[in-house]
C-alpha cells in the first residue's frame, strides 16, 4: 500500500464517519420535528377550543349587558330627577329666605320654642 492509497483510505473512513453522524443527527431532527409538529396541532385544537368558549362568553355578557341596559338607563333618569328636584328645592329655600323678615322668623322660632317647650313637659309628666 502506498501512502496516496492509505491517505485515501483515512479520507474515506473520514467521509464515512461524517456521513454517519450527519444521518444520525438528521434522524433526531426528524423525531423531533415530528413530536413538535404534534404538540403543535394539540395546542393548535385547544386554542381553537378556547377560542369557541370566548365567544360563546362574549356573547352571553353582551346578552346580560343589553338586559342591564334599561336600568342603568332607569338609574341615570332617576339622577337626573333627583338632581332637578333638589335644585328646585334650593331655589324654593332661597325665594323663601328672600322674601320673609325677619319678626316672621323670630315668630316662628317662638312657635317652634313652644311647641318643642310643651313637648317636653308632656313626655316628662307620662313618664313619671
């Protein structure tokens, strides 16, 4: 044997070690691929799952929201009235306070006095 044929001898032993690592990393590649492309198609399906349940979710929400709907319309009517109502009232107060003297508020602070005054005698004479 020469030494070409011996170094092409070790060039083929080397060519052959390559080509046996490279098909047995190409075969893990592919089981590996294989199990990936698997849980892709389960994650894939739940996904899809989920999806199904939000919307059936979203619809049922927007169901109870457009039955809710009235009454917080109701609610905002009733603010509003109240708010009305009690603007008036100040108004009312101040038109009051405006127009009366101030014998007629001493007045009926006296008749307030004395009703409050026989109240008072009355409670105390029933619970002796």
């Amino acid at each position: 044997m020469t030494p070409g044929n011996i170094a092409l001898l070790i060039i083929a032993v080397a060519v052959l070690l390559l080509v046996l690592f490279i098909s047995l990393f190409l075969v893990r590649l592919t089981r590996t691929l294989g199990v990936i492309t698997r849980d892709v198609d389960i994650i894939a399906r739940e996904a899809d799952e989920i999806l199904a349940n939000a919307n059936v979710l979203l619809t049922d929400v927007n169901d109870k929201m457009a039955a809710i709907d009235p009454v917080v319309q109701a609610a905002a009517d009733l603010g509003t009235s109240v708010s009305e109502l009690n603007n008036a009232t100040h108004h009312l107060t101040n038109k009051v306070k405006g127009t009366a003297s101030n014998k007629n508020v001493a007045n009926v602070a006296s008749a307030f006095g004395v009703v409050n005054n026989l109240r008072k005698h009355r409670k105390r004479t029933v619970t002796k």
